[in-house]
C-alpha cells in the first residue's frame, strides 16, 4: 500500500548531507522506508484473548490491523511490524518472518513482529485456547468458535504488510526524539500495611502504603518524512502502559485506536500510526487513589495529544546509519514435578469459576503453558535496531517489568532509546529478582526463574553499546 503525504505536520528543515559519515558503514547512503497496513481482524464469533474465562467475540468496535515499516540502507534491511494483538506465538511469527525474508531478503533477525497487547483481539494460541478448542471438540465433535485457521491466515497477512511495505519504498527523513506523559500510567504493584504486595488492590484502597514500582513517563517517537515534500508518512509511537482499557466482546486496538484516531484528525486523515508498547508488566491505568478511571477514548486523545505538542520539538536525523543486532538469552524456566502437572491438567476444568482461588487458576494455567515449550530455558530474542548515532529500538519477548526497560535505556549510549515488548513471543512476565521475592498475580504468572530478566537486560545493553561504537 502507498501511503499519501499529509499536510498538516510542522515542516522542519531540510537536512544537510553527512560530511563525516563514518567508513563502512551505510550512514553515508540514503534511508528509504516503506509502509503498510492490512486488516487481521478475525470472524465474528472468534473467542477472545485476555482473561481467564472463555468470551466470544460478537462484534467489531474499529478493526484489528498489523502495520508494517521496511527500511533499507546500503546493504541493510529491516522490517518493523506492530499488530493489534495480546501477543505473537512463536509458531506464527516464526513461520511469519521466515517466509518474510524468503520474498524480501531482509533477514530474519532483522524482522521483528510485535503485539500491542489488546485484551480484544482473538485468543488463538496457548494453554487456555487450547483448553477450550479440546473441551468443545469433545462436546460437539467440532469447534464452533474456530471456523477459520486464524494462525495460518495471520502468518500470511504478515508476510503480506512486510512484502508491501517493501515495494511502497520511498527516499524519507526521520525526525526523533521523546515527551513526557505522567497523568495516564500507574505502577499497578503496592506495598500493603500487612507487609505484603499486591497488585491492583481496588480504588481507594485504605491498606495500600505505596507503590512497589516506578512508571516510564517517556513517550518515545519517530516520524517517517517524505524527502520531497518533507511531509509525514508514518509515526513510531512507544509508551508503556498496558492495553486493557476496553472491555467487551467487540474487537478493539483499544486506546491506541483512539491515539491514531486523533493524530488523523489533527495532522492528516492517511497518518499511519504504529504504536508500540513499552515495558509495562507492572503497568496500568488505574489510579487507586480516586475513583473511576479513564476510558481508551480519553487516554488514546490525551497521548495524541502529548505526541503532536511534541513534534515540532523533535530532532531531524540528521546522518541516519542503519543497522541491527540480535543474540538470544537461554533464561531457565520454572520447572514443576509429573503430579503438578497433573493437579494443574484437573484444574484447567476450573478456570473462569469459583470453585478455585483466582491465583490458584493462575499457576494451573501457568504451568501448562510451560508444558507447550521445549526444553529446560526460554530463548527470549533480543534486537536491536539503529537508527542513527543517536536513535536506538530495543525489542524483546514477554511482558516486562517497567524496571527493567528503564534499566536498558540508563544503559545505552544511545541520546534516545524506545524499548518495546512482546517481541516475536509471548512467554508471560517477565519480572524483576525483586518482584519475584514480593510475589503477587505477575511472578505466579512467569515461566522463567528469577533473574531472567535481568540476563535481558545485560544482553541488551552490550548489543547497543556495540551498535554504538
């Protein structure tokens, strides 16, 4: 899909070409980009992702979209692709990227293929969806909610947005550079008066001390412009705060809808907004210190609304050089004996009821989706994607504590870094060693032992440090 210029951006000034481009790298050549959106919204009917009973979709509120950019450089290549989505199987995104990079040669560790995380998208891969499909095979000899092979038909749209934006490559400007936004994100962990850490505790909750965590109140972005109009095309926006503001049956991209809803409205009708989600494992909307809370609709104008007072402010890319780096961390997961297993398999019947205590359903869940992955560690693939001596993109599986994204950006030597999660795979959280010590819903929810993260975090940051010398 070619992507039309909008009219509405603050123009910045031409750039200068790079006298002092360092040799054998592609700083000297010229950037091209390419966008692309394709619809991945599932049937009517399809179950739904993000909580831990069975709801049927029965509706569409906006559709469910991956968007996709390509950059080129020299030699290099790479593909950026944001979906609508609670999280990628590895078993899609795999055969995905594979695929991806057979029809573009852009290789495979320089595709990354990202989830939103939308609590109203499909639930189509994993220990509950597979809990369900089985017991309603076993009750009507078929699955009426899965008349489609959605992991199939994702994996071709998929190699679809990332082959289009290729061919709809064009000469562009980068613009960079991060706002600040601390009325919309709360660490959603507490200390208690009874010593213990909880998370969401209820709105004006009388034993909550204070929270166990911080936030991340940048809002990283990166706008894609025409060089011959110096118009925008398409803007990178990451900030960490959970996606689960929605609720319902009806398909949603929940708030971000709503941020790309009102950058359209103010800066162009054809703006492609791919918004990346920042380390927030830890992270929501609510604020327990008053009641009620904020609707996807507010929050999405609000962000927009932080994201266009920042434009004019951000900085041209001046000497873009291209490049990406990945290595993969072995974190150890947690392992359980043959009769927990089979206590967990008995408990699955219970998910979504009352008959067992919510975390109970929590680690029976957790502990067959560790039986759906081989081997004794976690292959938790880390990239890394510069833009330029000063720009950096640092993506990652699984949902992670915020502690640990800020830990990366302190890290790097990069003036600005974006860190993205749920990466190519959606393991579950992954917290910090502290976290683990203070227990509560996210660290029953992990797979990996403690530390993991933190083995994350080294990785990352050795990877930008060599990008950056």
């Amino acid at each position: 899909m070619l992507v039309p210029v909008l009219t509405g951006l603050p123009p910045t000034p031409a750039a200068e070409p790079a006298a002092d481009a360092v040799e054998g790298t592609t700083g000297a050549a010229p950037l091209t980009a390419g966008v692309a959106v394709v619809d991945i919204t599932p049937p009517q009917g399809y179950r739904m992702s993000g909580y831990f009973h069975e709801r049927i979709n029965t509706g569409t509120h906006d559709p469910l979209q991956a968007r996709a950019i390509v950059f080129a450089q020299g030699d290099e290549r790479a593909a950026l692709v944001v979906c609508d989505l609670i999280g990628l199987c590895p078993g899609v995104s795999s055969r995905a990227r594979q695929r991806a990079s057979r029809e573009t040669g852009i290789p495979v560790a320089n595709i990354v293929i990202a989830a939103t995380h939308a609590h109203t998208g499909p639930l189509y891969f994993g220990a509950l969806r597979n809990h369900l499909h089985d017991r309603a095979v076993a009750r009507h000899g078929h699955d009426p909610h899965e008349t489609v092979d959605y992991p199939a038909i994702l994996a071709e749209k998929l190699v679809q947005v990332i082959t289009r934006a290729r061919a709809a490559a064009r000469p562009v400007h980068l613009d960079a550079g991060v706002a600040r936004e601390t009325r919309l994100s709360f660490n959603r962990r507490f200390h208690m008066k009874d010593r213990s850490v909880r998370f969401n505790p209820g709105q004006q909750n009388p034993d909550v001390v204070r929270p166990a965590g911080p936030i991340d109140p940048e809002v990283g972005m990166v706008l894609l412009r025409d060089v011959e109009s110096d118009r925008g095309l398409a803007l990178l926006t990451v900030f960490a705060l959970h996606l689960d503001t929605t609720g319902g049956t009806a398909y949603s991209a929940d708030y971000p809808y709503y941020l790309e809803k009102s950058l359209r409205e103010a800066l162009g009708g054809d703006l492609v907004s791919l918004f990346g989600i920042g380390t927030c494992g830890d992270i929501n909307h609510i604020d327990v210190s008053v009641k009620g809370r904020r609707s996807a609709e507010e929050i999405g104008s609000m962000l927009a609304g932080t994201v266009r007072d920042e434009l004019a402010r951000l900085s041209r890319i001046e000497r873009p050089s291209l490049a990406v780096r990945s290595a993969t961390v072995a974190a150890p997961l947690q392992r359980y004996t043959p009769e927990q297993v089979a206590q967990a398999a008995r408990d699955m019947a219970k998910i979504g009821t009352r008959e067992l205590p919510f975390l109970k359903q929590v680690e029976a869940y957790k502990i067959m989706a560790l039986q759906l992955r081989k081997g004794p560690t976690l292959p938790i693939e880390v990239q890394v994607f510069r833009l330029s001596p000063e720009v950096a993109i640092v993506t990652m599986p699984g949902e992670v504590f915020v502690d640990l994204g800020l830990a990366i950006k302190k890290a790097s030597p990069f003036k600005t870094t974006l860190v993205m999660e749920l990466a190519n795979d959606a393991p579950g959280y992954i917290p910090t060693r502290k976290a683990f010590t203070e227990g509560s819903y996210e660290t029953v929810n992990s797979r990996i032992q403690p530390g993991g993260g933190e083995m994350m975090v080294h990785t990352a940051a050795g990877l930008l440090k060599k990008l950056a010398e």
